[in-house]
C-alpha cells in the first residue's frame, strides 16, 4: 500500500470589510462594468487595521482542524504559502503555530505568490511521503492588499485578503494526493512582480503586472500542467469530478473548463465574491466547496494556479 496525504478537511476565513467595485469606483477611474467583464470580480475582502496575516491563517487553520477533527497539537508540521509576511522573518508559519498553542514540529512560509498553496500542498505532502510528517497544515493565508498601488487601475482592482487551510494526515490507500507538479521559469519576472524588498530598495514595494502578458502565459502554462497531472496518473479529463482553479480572472478560468470539456457544475469558482487572493485562493474555494458539501470522499480534484515568478502547478487528489 502506498503512503499517502490525505484531506482530512479544510478551513477558511475572509475578512469582514467587503469592497465592492462601486466603493473602488468613487476613489479610481474604473467602473463595476469593466472590472467583471474583464475578470468577474464583483467584490474582495479586505483586511482590518492590525489584522495581520498571520491571524487570517490561524482563524482558517482552526476551522480546518475543527473540520478535520484533528487536535492542535496532533500537528507536527506547518507550511504557510505567503507573499504577505506579518514581517521579514520570523516565518509567519510560527506566528500560526504559536497562536495555535503547537509547540512541536516545524513550521516555514513558502513563498511562490499565486502559485504558493500548490507549492506549499507538494512540500507538505513530500514530507509525509517520506515519514517525515504525520499530520501537517497546509495554509494559503494574504493581505495582499498591503502591497498594492491604488493609483494603479491595472493591479488596483483584481486583488483580496483571506485564508484558507487543509489538514493533511498520512494515510496507506488510495485516497489523498496523487500527484503534485511543479514549474518555475525565472526568465518571465518581469510580467508580474513586486518593485522592492528587503534585499533591493529596503521598502516593501508594490505589485507591476503586464497583464495581458500574464494572462496569456496563465492559459498556456495552465492548460500545459492540467495534462500532465492528468498523465501522470493515467487519467483522461472526463475522469475529472472537480477543477478548483486559482481564482484570478473567470475568463482564465471558463478557458480551462472549455479546453477540457468540463461544464460549469464542476468547477468551483470564487474570484466574484473573493477576487484574487494569490496564495489563498485555491484553499478558499476548496474549503467552499468541501464546507458546502459538494466535493466528496473519493471524488477526483485537480487544482491549479500561476502566479509571479512565473510559478505555477497542479496537484491530482482523489478526496
Ligand atoms: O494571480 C496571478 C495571475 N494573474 C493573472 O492571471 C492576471 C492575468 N491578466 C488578466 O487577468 C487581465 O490581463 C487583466 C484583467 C489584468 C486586464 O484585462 P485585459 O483585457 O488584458 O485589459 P488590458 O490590460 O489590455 O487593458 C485594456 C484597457 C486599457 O485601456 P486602453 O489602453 O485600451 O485604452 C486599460 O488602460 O482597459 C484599461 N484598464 C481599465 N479600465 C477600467 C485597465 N484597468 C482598468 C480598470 N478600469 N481597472
């Protein structure tokens, strides 16, 4: 039998204060009519003052566990995705594991912006393939907002705070993670990035996007993994029961749904209600739709997300 993480269960937390498009379009020049044509975004959560991103992940976390049935201190492993750190360092992951009283195991962040939550699933779930970790948490937590220009309509516009966590255990069968895929291409950093850092300028900087540059590199590169998890597991796309995608543009998203021939019912979307939350936005819609019943035991997820580095990947779990 073979060793594998399986999703116990999953948890999520958004931030009280809702933006709608007309709130951004009294303070930029933008309406609610371009913004969900071009992406489907109706509106986003933003985080309070002193409402870190540590405390958005711990909140999700805990509901994760509280689904999971899993005891805090059952956790011996925690990996954060975040490209919203509380600070420089410590990890945010041992701000979490402080908050949630683990005082064993090892916690880190994982940095892989949008693409971080599948970053973040492969590490988590290679550990537990080795016997390095029984029960892990693996949490895609932003406030994003923090790192915006809201003198850019361009960026402004498409992005949230929230959280999302999965408690993954080590189970032998063949439910749990079947395969993770994971691509980086260094070469395209300039379509979408961040212009500071400790390192560079000494400020924290805000988000550049080339868009239209990205958009076309998300299609491709997108579809590009979906095949080759699929591959991997000697799987054809009907096979699918559902896709959580990253949440970034719903054109993006209905595009990976036509390639593969999946109708709309099996796609779990949330970028209306939540836009992009980077590294929050495949464990948010996956506790969604795992909250709301309607991914089940067995059931086949493929999810997948892209995000500056460029990074992107895909994950096959049979829930
Ligand atoms: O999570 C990381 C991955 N990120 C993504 O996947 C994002 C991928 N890219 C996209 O989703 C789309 O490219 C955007 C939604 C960012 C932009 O959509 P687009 O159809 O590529 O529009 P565009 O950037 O080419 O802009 C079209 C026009 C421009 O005006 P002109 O030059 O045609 O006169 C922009 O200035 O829309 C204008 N524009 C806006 N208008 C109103 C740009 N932002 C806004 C805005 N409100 N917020």
């Amino acid at each position: 039998m073979t060793r594998r993480s399986v999703i116990l269960g999953a948890g999520a937390y958004l931030p009280e204060r809702v933006v709608t498009n007309d709130d951004l379009a009294k303070q930029m020049d933008t309406t609610d009519e371009w913004i969900v044509q071009r992406t489907g975004i109706r509106q986003r959560h933003v985080a309070a003052e002193g409402e870190f991103t540590s405390h958005l992940a711990a909140k999700a976390s805990e509901r994760a566990l509280a689904a999971a049935g899993v005891k805090a201190n059952e956790v011996d492993l925690i990996v954060l995705a975040t490209t919203t750190p509380d600070e420089t360092f410590p990890a945010t992951a041992t701000r979490v594991q402080a908050m949630l009283d683990i005082t064993r195991g090892a916690a880190f962040d994982v940095q892989a912006v949008c693409a971080g939550f599948v970053y973040a699933l492969a590490v988590a779930d290679n550990f537990i393939k080795a016997g390095q970790a029984e029960t892990a948490l693996v949490i895609g937590a932003e406030t994003f907002t923090r790192i915006l220009d809201w003198n850019d309509r361009g960026t402004a516009v498409l992005f949230g705070d929230g959280a999302g966590a999965v408690v993954l255990r080590a189970a032998y069968g063949d439910r749990g993670v079947l395969s993770t895929h994971l691509h980086s291409d260094g070469r395209t950093h300039d379509a979408l990035y961040v212009d500071g850092g400790p390192s560079s300028t000494g400020k924290v900087g805000h988000v550049r996007m080339a868009g239209k540059e990205v958009f076309k590199h998300a299609v491709s590169k997108l579809a590009q993994v979906i095949q080759e998890a699929l591959d991997a597991n000697g799987m054809a796309a009907k096979e699918i029961d559902w896709l959580v995608p990253h949440q970034a543009n719903r054109r993006i998203i209905d595009g990976m749904a036509e390639k593969y021939g999946l109708p709309k019912e099996k796609v779990v979307v949330t970028v209306d209600r939540h836009a992009n939350t980077s590294a929050a936005s495949v464990p948010l819609a996956l506790a969604e739709a795992i909250g709301d019943g309607r991914i089940k035991p067995g059931q086949i997820v493929v999810i997948e997300a892209i995000g500056g580095g460029l990074a992107w990947g895909a994950a096959l779990v049979r829930m």
